[in-house]
C-alpha cells in the first residue's frame, strides 16, 4: 500500500488505516507507525475491533458478500463521490488480504483518480 501511495503522491486521496488485535502478537503498542506513512493517511487503533465485526455484520449490504469472520487484513476503496450515511455508499473495490490484491487496488484507485 505504501508503494501505492508513493507512486502516487500528488493524488487527492483520503486514507483511513484502521489497526486491531487479530493475531497473536498484534498490539498497539507493537504496531509501527512507519507501515504508511503518508500524510494522507489517518491511523485509527480499534482496541475491541469493533469495525472488523461492523463490516462483516453488513457484508452483503456493503457489496462484501457474505463474511464468516470480522474483516480484517483489507482494503476498501470507495470513489470522490462517496458519502457516510447509516452504511457508505458502494465500494468502488475491495480485496483481502491486502498483498494478494496490491494490483487490483492499484487499477482502481486510477480509475477513481483519473489515471489512464
């Protein structure tokens, strides 16, 4: 994702990294903050993981089909016109585990911004 943000630097992105306790080992205070480090990039420490449950809860709602665990390890790229109501409008693309689906992120997040 980093790599991402770096080719693109000049992109008018908003990014929301949300961290949480999922695997042993994970923490706050283990967690780097080096990971992205992007000034566009808003980390946000979720101590109960509260959004994994959020989004699996609303899979098919949310066009995530049906989820049999909390979300976790994903991206969701929503476009400019996306507004936060009771549920976001349509993801634009969604992929998990993020490193699988690095070059699928990348396709839409050009969509989104213009980029041929």
């Amino acid at each position: 994702m980093q790599a991402i943000l770096d080719e693109y630097s000049e992109a008018e992105l908003e990014v929301l990294a949300v961290w949480f306790n999922v695997i042993a080992g994970d923490s706050r205070a283990g967690w780097s903050s080096t990971v992205l480090r992007d000034e566009r990039v808003t980390h946000l420490w979720d101590e109960a993981g509260l959004i994994g449950d959020w989004f699996a809860e609303r899979g098919p709602q949310l066009g995530l089909g049906e989820l049999d665990s909390p979300l976790w390890d994903a991206y969701l790229l929503y476009g400019p016109q996306a507004k936060w109501g009771e549920l976001p409008v349509a993801v634009a693309s969604w992929g998990s585990p993020v490193i699988y689906w690095e070059d699928r992120l990348r396709e839409a997040l050009l969509v989104q911004i213009g980029v041929e």
